[in-house]
C-alpha cells in the first residue's frame, strides 16, 4: 500500500516536470529558432531552426551573437529509449546541420567547445504539432501556455 502510494506521488512530480519543461521557459533566438543552453553558464547557446527537412543549430553567445564554427563538436541522437538513433551530423562554418527526426521524437544533444571539453547535454522534443496562436510547431513556440 505504503510503495503504492510511493509510486502514484513519484510519477505525479514526473508528468508535472515534464509538462513544466515542454511549456514555458521557452526562448527564441534572433532567427526565431529554438534556444539550447550549450554551457553551464549561459555564455553559449544553440538556435535551432529547421527548412527542407534538415535542422540547423547555429552557435551563439552570451549576446546571442553568432560564433564562426572551428573547433566545436556536436553529436546528435533522436529515435525511441528503445532504439536510439545517431544523426549524421554536417559540419560548417555557421554551425552544424542534422536530418530532422521523426516527428515527435527527442533529440539529444551533446556539444563541445573543442575535442576536450567536457560536453553538454541539451534536449529537444520535436513536436511539430502547429501552435494556433503564432502557427509555429510546438518545438519552436514561446506561447504561454496554460
Ligand atoms: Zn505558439
């Protein structure tokens, strides 16, 4: 009874913080792509647009000022917790380009700023359901929402 209870309170936390992540705190970059902190302490960031079918993550700084592209690393994987897939991952001088994933799945990613870096994880979900209000996908919406 006593585990029951244990468990019914621990899933709750678990759907409340993911709805809490999925919604909110949501920030949009200059070219109103999606934001990812790619450091401990916001001086790097990620903008994730997406055209043609391919999503492209820029890399800015502190400012949100585009960083030219040398030494840094991305390693992306979507797919299912089951069958993780690893995304090839194009190199230029901008940023980095992946193939977009299924819709709806998650995209993991892990930059570094340079092959020794520790690197850093940051999460997408790729829900490409349209938001009514600024008929964006939801992967890339700053609407609050209730
Ligand atoms: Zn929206």
């Amino acid at each position: 009874m006593t585990h029951k209870i244990v468990t019914s309170i621990a899933l709750a936390i678990g759907l409340f913080t993911g709805n809490a992540m999925a919604h909110g705190d949501i920030e949009l970059g200059p070219n109103k792509g999606r934001i990812l902190e790619f450091s401990t302490n916001e001086t790097m960031h990620g903008e994730v647009t997406e055209a043609d079918g391919k999503v492209e993550i820029a890399v800015l700084d502190k400012d949100m000022k585009l960083v030219e592209v040398k030494d840094q690393e991305l390693n992306a994987t979507a797919g299912t917790r089951e069958k993780p897939a690893v995304l090839a991952v194009e190199k230029t001088k901008d940023g980095f380009v992946i193939p977009a994933p299924k819709a709806g799945e998650w995209i993991i990613f892990q930059f570094k700023l340079d092959g020794s870096a520790k690197p850093i994880t940051a999460r997408l979900h790729y829900n490409t359901t349209v938001c009514d209000p600024c008929k964006q996908p939801e992967w890339r919406c700053a609407c609050e929402k209730k």
